[in-house]
C-alpha cells in the first residue's frame, strides 16, 4: 500500500484524493491517511501532492517509518474523503517545514 508521511501534516491539499480510483482516503482535522487494505498500488496519488508526502510502503524514508502505522490506525478512525476541497489556510506556509510530527491531530 501507500502510504501518507509527514509533509501533509498542516497542509492538506487533497488532490490525492481526486485521483484516487478506489477512494480509499480518510481524513483528521489537518492530515489524511491511506486505508492499506484498500489501497490497489496504481500510484496516481503519489506525483499530485504539492507536498510529496505520499510514498510506496517500500520505498517509506526511514525517519518517517511510523507513518505506515499511523495510516493503518487511523485509516480506521477517521471519515473517508472522497472529494477534493480548499487546502488549510496554512497550508503553503507549512509546506516545505520539518519537524511536524508534534503538530499532527489525531
Ligand atoms: Fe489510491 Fe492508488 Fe494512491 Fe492507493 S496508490 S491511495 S489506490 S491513488
Ligand atoms: Fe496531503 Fe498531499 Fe494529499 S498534502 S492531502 S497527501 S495531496
């Protein structure tokens, strides 16, 4: 499956789930994850996220490791979006920052 890291945090853009053909995205207030049981590995999303925050599981930084647990949790805790809508309102000010695992909303 594929998987959301850190650079979405705060940003949000949502064109992911646009081009997602099994909309297998959910969605907390300022981060989205992937459902890996649903996700098909057609890799569409990967190459829109203005943030590139979206990564083959296998191919994952390995400083954003826990990222793969976090999309499986809360996959299962969050509602399904399936609709593209308006990034964050910080979402071009956070877009290239570090370090933003602390400010991840769960
Ligand atoms: Fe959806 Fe394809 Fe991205 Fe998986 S790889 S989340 S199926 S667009
Ligand atoms: Fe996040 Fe990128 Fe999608 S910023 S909402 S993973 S387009």
């Amino acid at each position: 499956a594929y998987v959301v890291a850190e650079p979405c945090i705060k940003c949000k853009y949502t064109d992911c789930v646009e081009v997602c053909p099994v909309n297998c995205f959910y969605e907390g207030a300022n981060f989205l994850v992937i459902h890996p049981d649903e996700c098909i590995d057609c890799g569409a999303c990967e190459p829109v996220c203005p943030t590139k925050a979206i990564f083959p599981e296998s191919e994952l930084p390995a400083q954003w490791k826990e990222y793969q647990a976090l999309n499986t949790d809360l996959s299962g805790k969050w509602p399904n979006i399936a609709e593209k809508k308006a990034p964050l309102p910080e979402a071009e000010e956070y877009k290239d920052k570090t370090g933003k695992r602390a400010e991840l909303s769960t």
